[in-house]
C-alpha cells in the first residue's frame, strides 16, 4: 500500500500533534489544550489515511 506525499506529511503532522498533546497533558496544567492537540491529531490521521487517491496523467 501507498499513501501520496501530501498524506505521508499529514500523518506525520498528526503524530506530532498527538504526541505533543500527550506531553501538555502529562507535563504542564494545559489539559484542556493537551486534549485539543489530541483530538485534532486523531482526526487529521483519519482524513491522511482515508484521503482519496488521484492518479497524475
């Protein structure tokens, strides 16, 4: 399986996103914040992983 570029970046960007939640929940008095960056990664990585393929001509 092959995912394109744009969706290779998007899932990197979505675990960074989850990571970093992760750590402002676990390390600072931002929880609300922390979840935020948690969710938001968790949906990018859906929309990365179910993104279309478009094939170039």
């Amino acid at each position: 399986m092959s995912i394109s570029r744009t969706s290779q970046v998007a899932l990197i960007l979505s675990i960074a996103l989850v990571v970093s939640g992760a750590l402002v929940v676990t390390f600072s008095d931002l929880g609300i914040l922390g979840w935020v960056l948690i969710v938001l990664g968790i949906v990018a990585e859906i929309i990365a992983v179910t993104r279309k393929r478009t094939v170039l001509q």
